[in-house]
C-alpha cells in the first residue's frame, strides 16, 4: 500500500494495471509533489479509478459489485496541478481525463495534423485512422459522409445557376460501390464507440437510405430520424419537383440494449431561439428549423456541405456529456469540433483534404480569440 494524499480527508485510489487480476489500493493521507508524480505512472499501463473516502477514509469501494465504467465514474480526486503552460491549476479529475484521452490517441502512430487542448485533428483517410483507434473508446460520432450527388448537374445558389460538383471525393462510384463505402466506414465506427455510445449521419436522399441501411446492416439500434428543416431553401431551378428543404439526420445507439445519453430535460427546457418549431417548455420533436450557417461562419471561407454551429451544438448537447469524447470521421470545416469546444467536449476530427483542415484551425483560433476578449471584458 502506497501513501499519498494531502490533510485529514483520506482519499481512496484504484489502480486497475494490465495483468493483474485484483485492482491495487492506495490511499492519500498528504499532499505532495511525489504524489502527483505517482500518480502519473498507471498511465502507461491500464486505467486508474478513484473515489473519495471521506474523512477517516470512510469509503463505501465496493470492487466486487460495480462495474470499470461505475468506478471510472466515481473520480472525485482534487489534489492540485498546475498546468506548466497556462499556469491555471486543474483538478486531478481533470488531469487524469486528459491522460486518458493521450492514452487512445497514443494508439495513433500517425501524428496529428493539428492539435490545441481537446481538439485534435488528422488528415487521412477515415477507415486508416479508425482502425488505429482502441475498441470501445469514443462517446459519439457525427459523421456527414459524401451525399454523392456531384454528377455536372445544376442548382441555384445565391440566386445564380452553379455546378452542384463539391470535389470529386463527392462523385459517385455506382450503387453498389458508394454502399460499400457506407457499409465499411460505419462498420469502422461500430468498433470504436463505447457499447452505450451513439452516432449521427446526416445526409439527403441521395444517401440516407444507404447509411440507414448499413447501419441496421452494422448491428446498430436506431433511436430517431430527425428532419432538419431550412427555412430559406434554394428553390428548384427546373420546377419538376418539390422544392428540398430538408435534410435527414440519423441517430443510432451500438448496442440495442446499451442506455445511450439523452439529456432529455436540456432539450425540453433548453432555450433554442433558432428554431421557431420548439415550443417552450414541450418536448423536443422530431423536426428541427435551423437556418443555414451565417455569415460569421464562413468569414473564412466555407466547406461545400457545411452545417450550422446551432445544428452541432444541439446535438452534441442531446448526445453527450462534459468531458466526452466526440469523433467526426468526415470533419470538413470541423463544426463539430468548434461546437465541441463549445461545450466543453473532446474533439476527433478526420478529414482528407488540406484546406478544410486548415479551415478548420482559423475557425477555432478565431473562436478562441472571441472567447479570450469576452473573458477580459
């Protein structure tokens, strides 16, 4: 038994290390510098859990009866550390989520493209990067896959006639090939999301179906389809069809039987002046109305499918808690990640093509620098 600790509080610590069969106990008694370079040595080899025993170490640990994930979330540890860069002092709670967030990405051999605090990001091929990921080790995914639509047809935008061709990753292949690209990639996903996990693709009809039916094809449990409505749709330039003013968005847990997040009251009692469907203080439906992004997020430029940071930001609110951790397989302009850092979320993002990951990195740093200034008012 190792002694650490600071004061009178005695504060219990489990050290779950590869190989061994029984957890190790230690507990803390004071607080030191020793103590803090103790506790960074598991990391390395499996996972610390901790829980605090109150005074005279009084702790109710019951290893036998509760699951890693039920002691994992018991971490309650607040020795101090000081962060050598920005020179704020964190709590252990905080520190050990970061070391265990270095530990699933120490499984990447590529380095990242880009990588500030909690986002992170990597250019590469998706099912490259995925299958480096650990098993079991992301919260929620949102993915917004290629539509395939890009075939040197038109459609209006701005009120002028545009090729619909986003790039050439956005061409099809056929039926059969651009479904077992869905069919790999959210395979890929299935492996890596934890068993209570979720994951979100958005699409129109040119490839919702599909992803839907990979998904159930991929063992996943759907929970809703939501329709995100835009109230300000490009109309139809050959007034054959009905105007689309909606995408799709799908939402799936991993295991059928798993208890996925849902922040139920956030979504009814939340405050969502964007959307002029949600009532106050009803539940939240089905259909969203959510503009297009605004002018402020493209002040850089913009991705050819990219989403509004009110779409993201309700959905990593719905599907995730604080210190979660949220991957996008397919990042562009990473609206994700920004809504993410938002938030308060761990960020993942993939993409493979260089001007929308550096996109990406002047929409962060401006959100950082807005951040900054409203702090210093």
């Amino acid at each position: 038994m190792t002694v650490l600790g600071y004061g009178s509080e005695l504060y219990w610590i489990v050290l779950v290390l590869s190989g061994l069969k029984k957890p190790f106990f230690c507990h803390c008694e004071e607080r030191s510098e020793e103590a803090i370079s103790l506790l960074k040595i598991p990391f390395n080899k499996g996972k610390i859990y901790i829980e605090n025993g109150g005074k005279n170490g009084g702790g109710n640990f019951n290893n036998k009866s509760m699951s890693h994930r039920e002691k994992y979330n018991l971490i309650k540890l607040n020795l101090g550390y000081r962060n050598k860069e920005t020179n704020l002092l964190i709590s252990e709670t905080d520190y050990i989520e970061m070391s265990i967030k270095k530990k699933i990405l120490s499984s990447i051999k590529q380095k990242p493209y880009f990588s500030k605090d909690d986002f992170v990001l990597y250019k590469n091929d998706c099912l490259k990067l995925l299958e480096q990921l650990p098993k079991n080790s992301i919260d929620m995914i949102f993915a917004d896959p290629p539509y395939f639509l890009s075939s040197g047809s038109f459609t209006c935008k701005n009120g002028r006639m545009v090729s619909v061709k986003k790039g050439d990753w956005d061409l099809s292949n056929g039926m059969k090939r651009d479904f077992e690209f869905h069919f790999e990639w959210i395979n890929a996903c299935y492996r890596v999301l934890k068993p209570e996990g979720t994951i979100w693709i958005s699409g129109t009809y040119h490839s919702i179906y599909q992803c839907g039916f990979a998904l159930q094809a991929n063992n996943f449990h759907l929970l809703n389809d939501i329709a995100w409505f835009k109230p300000n749709a490009s109309p139809n330039l050959s007034c054959r069809f009905f105007t689309a003013s909606h995408e799709t968005l799908l939402w799936a847990r991993k295991d059928k039987k798993g208890k996925h997040k849902f922040n139920y009251k956030l979504m009814k009692e939340g405050n969502w002046p964007e959307d002029f469907i949600k009532k106050p203080h009803l539940q939240m439906r089905s259909v969203w109305a959510i503009y297009p992004p605004k002018k402020e997020e493209k002040t850089f430029g913009k991705h050819p499918t990219q989403k509004p940071i009110d779409l993201l930001k309700r959905i990593v609110l719905a599907s995730t808690d604080k210190g979660d951790i949220v991957l996008d397989p397919f990042a562009g302009s990473s609206t994700t990640g920004l809504a993410c850092a938002l938030n308060k979320r761990k960020f993942i993002g993939i993409d493979t093509e260089k001007k929308y990951l550096d996109l990406s990195i002047k929409r962060l740093k401006e959100l950082i620098r807005k951040q900054n200034s409203k702090l210093k008012i």
